[in-house]
C-alpha cells in the first residue's frame, strides 16, 4: 500500500477515536437547567437496585452440623410441650378412633443459634429454616392418620431468641386410636388419648415434659360434639420402654367423653318399648280372631328384628354384650312370647273342643237340653254354663214331657236375669263377648306381662343409668 493511502487510514481512525470520546449534547426540555450540589443526586437514585456487599447472616446456619442435637454427648436436653386444641373432629364407634386438630408447641434451647441483638428481640421465621436446623422428632404414638396444614403456606412457625431459645410450632389434624369399651353402651363414658413420643431420642438423650404442668392444655370453649359431652381434658406424663431400642419420655393428652342418652331413647328404646306394649293387645282380642292375633304378633316381631339389625349395624362387631343389645333382645323375648301364648291358648282351646265333642255324641240324649238352655239365654251363654249341664249322670235324662217342664222352669227362673242381661248386649254386646270367649290364659298375661315389662325396667335402669 502506498504511504499516502496509509496516512489516510491513520487519521480516519483517530477522527473516529476522537468523536466517540466527546461528551454528548443534552436535549433541550425547554426549561432552564440550574446547578444542584451533588448531595442531592445521591437521594435521587433507587437504593433497590445499587448491588451491596454479600450480607452477613445474622443466624451462623451454615458454620454447625445441625444433624446432632444441641449438647451432643452431654446430658438429655430439655423439650417443653404445649398444646391448644383446636377441634374435636369426630369420634367414629365402627373405627374406634378420633380425630383433632390442634396447634402443637415445643421449647428448646441451642447454643448454636445465639445472635446478637441490642434491643433482645425474638426473630420469626416460617418453615423454610426448619429444614436447616435441629427441631425434635416428636411423633404421635397410635396414630392411624395426621397431617400438617398447608394451606395457603405450611403452617409452621419458628421463634428464636438472642440466647438461643427456640419456639417451634406447627398446626397438625392426627387421627389416632381409642380403645372404646361398649359394654354399658349406650350409657356409656369412653376416655381416650393423644400420645406424643421422640422417635429417635431416648430419655438419656432428650426429655420430654409439660411446659406448664396441667396449664400446658388448653381448649377450645366452643369444641362439642354431637353424641358426646366433653367432660374433661388433663395431661400426664410417663415412661415407655421398647425391648430393642429403651425408655422414652411419652406425654399423654387425657380426654373423658359421655354420650348423649336422647337420641338412642327417640330412636331405640322408645320404639322397642311400644312395639312390645303392642303385643299385649293380641290378649285383649277374641281368641277365635285368629288371623288378627297372629298377623299382630308376626308384625310386632320382626319390627323388633328390624330396630335390632339397625342398632348392630351402626357399631363395632364386637365379642361381649352390650347394654342395649339386654334391652333390645329381653324386649324381643317379651313379643316373642306373646306369640307363644296366642299358640298355647288356641291349642287349649281346640283340645277342650274337641272333648266337647266327643261328649256330645256320648250323651246324645243331652243335645236337646243344651240347645234349649242355649236358646233360653238367648245366644248370650257362657260355655261354662253350658258345659255344666254335660256332666249328668243317665239317671238324670228326662223323658220328653219332663223335659218340657224343665224348660218352662228354667224360662220362668232366669227370665228377670236375661231382660236385664239383654239391656247391657244392646250396648256392649261386642265387648261382653270378648269377655266370654277369653281364654284364661289371656287373662293371667293382661296382668304378668306387663307386670314383669315394668319390673325389668326398673331394675335396668337403676343399674345402668
């Protein structure tokens, strides 16, 4: 290349050097600039987005191994508990379990999250920073079901002091086993527990306690249930071993829960009671209505199985009687029984007519007196009257003249007693025949059955109320 074309070269460029190092012309805005110290640029500017240092972490997470807990090796460390319930959800017969929803607090101290503070002020944190310390393993013993709440956020908090105490607490809903008792069901009272237990930690190495004895329990007011009646909430303390692993600190959360009688009076007790009042009435129905007395007692029968397959099907298949099942089957007893006598009484009742009968043809010179006695009172006799003209002996059968002479005195002599008898048939001719066609057994059960009904209530409830 030619000199001359490399002298251009190098001025180009420095011309090009020289124009890019110029400071550019600000746009004129039409108002006058006026000079402003340099303090106050400095306010202007937004402090969000001037890049600082790498910020010193107030908790020193990162320089120990959380993986130990606090005072490794040394003496057990100390973990106070609290609770609040929240909810008593449900308590399931068929499961025997319960579920609650309550608010579980522990306290601890670690030296290794002391920090330093001036004005001694607790920080709070949510659960992101459970995950980078130590927090105590607490779990609950028997729990079929639990949970933490997580809605909108975990529902975790962590309380840390400047001397290293911590506050960790969490809302949980556990579902956990009661072992329920039916044997007085359902008057019945059942007492069931929370268990809280370290999983790892034996009592050589964390102990667990109540922070503030019974206070340490609380409760909702408004917690109810709607068969139960919550009699008491208390806590104990105790020590279980496990033959692998030792002794551990366990904490109990004690409920007493009583059942509500009302509703079982309105839907078992009270419906078995009448259903077995219903089976006296077959003994206040002629006894020759059969189809009316045995369509009664079948009814009343199987109501009794119905009300007893519901009360069943509704709890536990277990192996002992319950309280409600002595009541439930004595009623079934008692209707059963009822039947059984409508079938006693008709057998009786075919067999003395049937003796009837064969007496009749007998004494067949008898017919002509009975059926005059029958006539004479009208259609309004009794059988014992008439089965007391049976037992003549043959030396007392009238010739035919005879015969009629003994009707005519048998007219005259109970005539005043029949107009009198006919005036009460027109009035209550259908009772008086249910009075006479009454079979004696019927008579007695009017009075035993609910003499003996009344006699077992009274002695069940006294014992089992």
């Amino acid at each position: 290349m030619p000199y001359f074309a490399r002298l251009i070269l190098f001025l180009f460029c420095l011309m090009v050097l020289v124009e890019t190092r110029k400071p550019k012309k600000r746009r004129w805005t039409g108002q006058l600039e006026t000079s402003k110290p340099s303090h106050l640029y400095k306010k202007n500017l937004d402090v969000t987005k001037i890049r600082k240092g790498k910020p010193q972490p107030l908790l020193r997470v990162d320089d120990h191994d959380f993986t130990m807990r606090p005072a490794f090796g040394g003496p057990a460390i100390p973990v106070g508990v609290d609770v609040q319930v929240e909810s008593l959800d449900s308590i399931s017969e068929v499961d025997m379990d319960f579920t609650m929803t309550l608010y579980l607090r522990h306290y601890w101290k670690d030296e290794r999250l002391v920090f330093p503070s001036t004005s001694n002020k607790s920080m709070t944190f949510d659960g992101r920073l459970v995950k980078k310390i130590w927090v105590p393993d607490v779990f609950f013993v028997h729990s079929k079901r639990s949970f933490i709440h997580d809605t909108t956020t975990d529902n975790i908090m962590l309380r840390v002091f400047p001397d290293g105490q911590v506050l960790y607490s969490l809302r949980i809903t556990v579902t956990a086993m009661c072992n329920m008792d039916f044997g007085h069901f359902p008057l019945d009272s059942q007492t069931c527990s929370l268990e809280l237990e370290s999983y790892a930690y034996t009592d050589e190495d964390l102990m667990l306690y109540w922070k503030n004895g019974d206070e340490s329990l609380k409760t909702d007011e408004k917690i109810s249930l709607s068969q139960f009646l919550i009699q008491q909430f208390h806590t104990t303390s105790r020590l279980a071993f496990y033959s692998s692993t030792g002794w551990y600190n366990r904490l109990y959360i004690n409920f007493t829960l009583r059942r509500h009688i009302f509703f079982f009076l309105l839907q078992t007790y009270f419906p078995a009671t009448l259903m077995v009042m219903l089976s006296w009435v077959s003994f206040w129905i002629d006894r020759r209505a059969v189809p009316a007395r045995v369509s009664l007692g079948i009814t009343t029968v199987l109501t009794m199985s119905t009300i007893i397959t519901g009360v069943n099907a509704s709890m536990p298949r277990v192996s002992y009687i319950k309280a409600v099942d002595i009541y439930l089957w004595v009623s079934f007893v008692f209707v059963f029984l009822s039947v059984l006598e409508y079938a006693a009484v008709n057998y009786l009742t075919t067999v003395q007519e049937r003796k009837q009968r064969k007496l009749q043809e007998k004494f067949p010179c008898m017919c002509g007196m009975l059926h005059s006695r029958t006539m004479m009172l009208g259609g309004s006799y009794s059988e014992s009257e008439a089965n007391s003209l049976v037992g003549y002996p043959r030396s007392h059968i009238l010739t035919e003249e005879e015969r009629q002479d003994k009707i005519v005195v048998h007219l005259a002599l109970s005539s005043e007693s029949n107009s009198s008898r006919k005036k009460g048939l027109l009035k209550g001719q259908v009772g008086l025949r249910i009075f006479q066609n009454t079979h004696a057994i019927d008579k007695y059960s009017r009075l035993i059955f609910p003499a003996s009904y009344i006699f077992f209530n009274l002695i069940y409830w006294s014992v089992l109320a």
